[in-house]
C-alpha cells in the first residue's frame, strides 16, 4: 500500500480558520507546506499532491459571489514554485502537479515538469486533466467548454508530444566530456516533428533529461473515455470511487482498458482519494469532524457541487430522477462521474429526488463527511487495509484532511501512517532513489 496526501485545498472552505491553522502565516505561505512535508517524509509519505484550477467556481448561480465570499476552491496558485521549496527541505518524498491538456500547451507543460524533476531531484508526478470546468476554461479563451470526448481526444494527442518531447533527448545523449569539452552526442538528439488535429510541435525539448527521465504519469478521470485515454500512458491513477462497489467498478474498468491497451494492468495502482481525521480516541476524532460540520453555509455547498459537476445545481426542478440529471449535466458537457456519478451507484440511476434531498447528498457530498473515514488510528487502518483487498490491493490512498492544514496533515502523519506501517500493511519507506522506483516497491 502507498500513501499520498492531497494537499489541493489544504487552505480552502474554512480550513485556514480551524483549530491548528498557522496564525500570522497564511496560505501561500511556503512554511505550512515545508512543514507538513517534513512531517510526511518522517513517516515515510511516498507522494505530495497538488490538484489544480484556475477558474474562480462561478456556476453556482451564474456568480462567483458564494464562493469569494466562503473561500470555496479558491485562492488557488501554481504550486510548482511551492514544490521546489519543498523539496529543498526534504530528501526522498514525491511531489505531484496538476496540469490541463485542454488549456496548456504540451511544449511548455513538458518544459517544465523536466525541470522540476531536475530540482526534486527525480521526485515529479504529473496529474494531466481534461478540466470539465466552466470558470477555468474562460481563463483561456474559450467560451462553451469544448466537449467531454473530444477534450480526451486532446488530452491522447497532448501526452503522445510530451512523452515524445522526453524522449527527444535521451540520458544516453548526454557525454559531457570536461576533457574535450563535447557536451552531448547530436546523433541521439532528434525533432520531433508532430503534427496533428490540435499541436504542431518541432522539438526536440529544450532542456537536459531529467533524473526520471519523464514525470511519473497520473490521470484522474473515471468517465469510460477518460479511463480508456488514461490507458494509453498511465503509470498510477488517482481515482474516486464513491464507494466500494464504485471503486471495484473502476478497478475492472482501468484493467480492462490497459489490457485493450497491451499494458500490464499488475503495475498501475489506484490512489482513492479518502478524507480522513484521526484522533488520539475515537471521541477526538469526532470532535473534530463536528468543527468541519459547522462550517457549511449552504450557499458555499453549492458553490462547491456546482463548480465540481460542472452543472448549476440552483436551476434544479423541484423533483427529478438521477437519469433526467446526468442527461442534463452531459448535455452541458459536465463531469458524470465525481458526485453524481456515485450517488447513480448508490441509488440507481431510476431514482427519484426532490430539490432538497439532492441538497442534502450534496451538503454530506461538499463536506465530505460522506465518505470521512473518522476515528483512531487503530479504525481507520482496519478500514483501509479491508478496502485495500477489496479493491485489488494495488495503489493505495490519497489522503485528504477537512481540518486546517497543517495539523490535520500532522495527525495522519504521526498517528496513522505509523500505524499502518506497524501492520506492515505499507510499501517499504522510500527503497528508492527516484519517485517511480518508489511508487513500484
Ligand atoms: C479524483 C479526481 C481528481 C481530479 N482532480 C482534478 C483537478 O485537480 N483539476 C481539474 O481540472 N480536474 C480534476 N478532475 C476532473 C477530471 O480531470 C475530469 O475533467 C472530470 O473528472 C471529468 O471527466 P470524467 O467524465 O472522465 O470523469 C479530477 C477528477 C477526479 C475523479
């Protein structure tokens, strides 16, 4: 089992303001994050994890008033910057970043991740995103977001330059020679002369190969033809689920799509994102999880849902089934995986829902207090390691923490990936040199 923490929103919807926020320091602040990634690496975290959007979430409502107002989902930053500074105090700990095939330009997201695994020193993921989000699509130019498929046909076609950008320069063309002064062998060093439905890209990448040689490759859409790209690259998947049924579905879907793709569905784990607050007794944790209860207005959940799915759930009908709703969210090219895609799967897709039952999933959805694993360490590590086997024992988890950063982050790292590793339920700690020797322990 491997351990990530997503530290995406680790400042958001109230989370700067809960007991154990840094007073005087606030988010950006680089120290928050050098802290809680000191404290992972302690524990032998294998991944640092960052989402991204860059949209301020204006669904809900036409507006983006709820979510300025309540700090949903945003301020966000590219956290590049920020995952070099913690890596220059740290040694053996992954970072992952998050950047969009549907807005970004190959040549540069190439560039630059190349670079940033030469200043982690061989420690990069890159989670590419097909962005189903209105607001981050109007930051560049597009009006109506493009649509689902063909936003993954764009993202098959953006990982084939960057993979062929990588390539373009291999470690073995590198002869730096101090005696003869020959830097590198021309020979190895080629175009790669790409031209296609939405890139043209000469190359070669201009930048010296990087430690891993290319980031460790991270998809996280759980659509069929998300999954189904994620197949053509993939090294590890970040994955939802919803529940267990919804993540053995997911599992036999990306086992499927890898063995369609000629790949070895053994070597590509699943990271389910999982909130969880530990506490020192089971009375602490729920203390705790009462602190995230309270802080909901219900004009921030719909902010939230909205931005999420991609769809203003503010213009529901007073009653409806879950059919007639992923209807509307495809037609409006929203995400139909995510929250709606596992309330289908809990409650079937005939199902109906009145305006204020929806409301209510969403309200347990945005607080995440549906699907919190909350209790001691002890608790939660019977859950995981039960949902681990279940689930076909390959990848693990991508923490999150609704309490502030970093004490939440804190309490996973000193309580319960300590006991994780006391069952020898993990992967060695960092056998490694690189993240993806790591990753395959
Ligand atoms: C676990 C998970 C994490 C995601 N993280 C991001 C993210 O950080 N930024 C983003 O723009 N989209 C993110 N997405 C959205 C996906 O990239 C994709 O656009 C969305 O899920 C719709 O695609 P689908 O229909 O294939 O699920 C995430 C999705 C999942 C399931």
């Amino acid at each position: 089992m491997h351990t990530a923490f997503d530290l995406s929103f680790a400042h958001t919807e109230g989370r700067w303001a809960r007991p154990g926020s840094w007073v005087g320091a606030p988010f950006p602040d680089v120290r928050i994050y050098q802290e809680i990634a000191r404290t992972a690496e302690r524990a032998g975290v294998d991944l640092l994890f960052f989402g991204d959007g860059s949209g301020i979430p204006d669904t809900w409502r036409g507006s983006m008033d709820a979510a300025v107002e309540w700090g949903i989902q945003w301020p966000r930053h590219d956290m590049g910057p920020v995952v070099a500074s913690m890596a220059a105090v740290t040694e053996h700990i992954g970072f992952g970043l998050t950047y969009s095939s549907t807005f970004a330009h190959p040549f540069t997201v190439a560039r630059l991740l190349n670079s940033l695994d030469h200043v982690t020193g061989g420690r990069l993921a890159f989670n590419v995103v097909a962005s189903a989000r209105g607001a981050d699509a109007a930051n560049y130019g597009f009006a109506e977001r493009m649509d689902h498929d063909e936003r993954y046909d764009r993202m098959s076609e953006f990982m084939a330059v960057c993979r062929a950008l990588w390539a373009s320069v291999p470690a073995e063309a590198i002869v730096a020679d101090r005696s003869t002064g020959r830097y590198a062998d021309a020979a190895l060093v080629h175009p790669i002369d790409h031209v296609g439905t939405h890139f043209r890209v000469k190359g070669p990448l201009a930048s010296a190969p990087s430690p891993q040689g290319w980031p460790v490759l991270v998809q996280a859409g759980n659509s069929p033809k998300g999954i189904a790209t994620s197949a053509e690259f993939v090294e590890l998947v970040f994955g939802f689920g919803g529940s267990v049924a919804g993540q053995q579905r997911h599992r036999a879907a990306l086992d499927a799509a890898l063995l369609g793709a000629g790949r070895d569905p053994s070597a590509v784990g699943i990271l389910w994102a999982t909130q969880a607050i530990v506490g020192r007794s089971a009375r602490e944790a729920a203390e705790r999880r009462d602190e995230v209860a309270a802080f909901w207005h219900p004009e921030a959940v719909g902010a939230f849902l909205s931005h999420n799915v991609g769809f203003d759930f503010s213009t529901l009908p007073e009653r409806f089934t879950l059919d007639e709703l992923v209807a509307e969210i495809t037609r409006v090219n929203g995400a139909q995986g995510g929250f709606v895609g596992a309330l289908v799967g809990e409650l079937g897709g005939s199902a109906s829902l009145t305006r204020d039952e929806l409301f209510e999933h969403g309200w347990r959805h945005a607080t995440g207090l549906d699907h919190t694993l909350c209790g001691t360490a002890s608790e939660v590590a019977d859950a995981l390691e039960e949902n681990f086997a279940a689930t076909g024992s390959r990848g693990g988890y991508m923490f999150a923490s609704p309490l502030a950063a970093p004490s939440g982050y804190g309490d996973l790292s000193e309580l319960l990936v300590p006991e994780l590793r006391r069952r020898g339920a993990l992967a060695p700690r960092y056998a490694g040199r690189t993240l993806r020797e790591n990753l395959s322990s």
